[in-house]
C-alpha cells in the first residue's frame, strides 16, 4: 500500500465505523442508550484533520435524526432542527473537541474518563436548554434543578450507550490497527 493510500483508508475506515454507529440510532433502544458521545469522542480522537472531526460526527448525527424523522415522523419530525435538537448538536461538536484530548492518549482509563464527561456535559446542557427553552419548568432555580431531576433517569442511559459504544468503536478501531498497518500509518492526529 502507498503511503498516499493509507490515509485514504484510514479515514474511509473511520467513517464507516461512525456512519454504522449513527446508524445504530435507528434500531430500538432504551431511552438516550445511543452511540452520540462516543462517535464524537472517536472522531475527535481520530481524524487527522479537525475539520473532519467535527464534520463527520455532526453529519452523521444528523443523518440518524433525518432517518428517524423519516421513520417515526411526528413530534419527532417537528422536534428536527429545532432549538432543542441544535443544542444537541453544539453538544456533538463540544465532545467531539473534547475528543481532540485523546489524541495519542487512547487508552481504556482516558475513553472511560472522557466518556463520562462527555455525558455529564450532554446532561448538564441539554436539560439546562430544556429548562430555558420549556414551559415545562417554573424559570426559577428550582426550575432548573426539577429540569436536572427529571433527567436523573436518562442520564444513567446515556452513561451506558457512551461506555458501550465507546468500547464498540475505540476497541473495534484499535484491534483494526493491528491487523491493518494502513490504518495506523501518517496518523498524525495521534502524534
């Protein structure tokens, strides 16, 4: 394989690896168990080129969202790139960032590490966003924290779809390096 190649197919490699975890959004799962932190993570982590990094991830989510809306239409069409689903994307974009950390650090300690923060961040924004942005809650500090409350129970989801995607993805790439040298050669991100 040429050196002009490697690239190439490392980074076809990872997006197919992103594009199948999105994907994974489609089928049925408990509520927030998604693939959402880790692709960003993983990205951040991988891509060569950070305009990569935030692009793909970000495309892919909103590949996922369009084929739910497709799917499930409705509440869920209408919720579609509205200010609820934008701070999820802000959200996407700030993990994948925070990705950009693991460059060259990937290890099981740091994914874990990474991954929880990558949660707790989702968690304190998007119910932050919901508290501002919902009638739902009084627009009181105890607004805010019955907002929290109420996600308590999502976040233990959201903490477990990171940890099992994180392990699909980072496990998965990882023990692809070492079969295919291409993948692990010009990775400058990881420098």
């Amino acid at each position: 394989m040429s050196d002009a190649t490697r690239p190439q197919l490392r980074n076809a490699v990872l997006v197919g690896f992103i594009l199948l975890a999105a994907a994974a959004r489609l089928l049925p799962h408990p509520p927030n168990f998604s693939p959402v932190e880790a692709v960003a993570l993983f990205g951040g982590a991988y891509f060569a080129s950070r305009w990569a990094a935030l692009a793909i991830p970000l495309l892919s989510m909103v590949l996922a969202d369009l084929g739910l809306a497709a799917l499930h239409g409705g509440i869920y069409a209408d919720y579609l790139f509205g200010a609820g689903q934008l701070t999820v994307y802000g959200c996407v974009l700030a993990i994948t960032a925070m990705g950009f950390g693991l460059r060259g650090q990937v290890g099981a300690g740091n994914v874990l590490a990474y991954g929880l923060s990558g949660s707790l961040l989702f968690f304190l924004v998007t119910n932050f966003a919901a508290w501002v942005g919902s009638s739902l809650y009084p627009p009181t500090f105890a607004g805010l924290m019955q907002s929290y409350a109420a996600g308590i129970p999502f976040f233990k989801w959201t903490v477990a779809g990171t940890f099992v995607y994180s392990a699909v993805l980072f496990g998965g790439f990882e023990l692809l390096r070492h079969r295919v040298p291409g993948l692990s050669a010009g990775a400058r991100a990881e420098a």
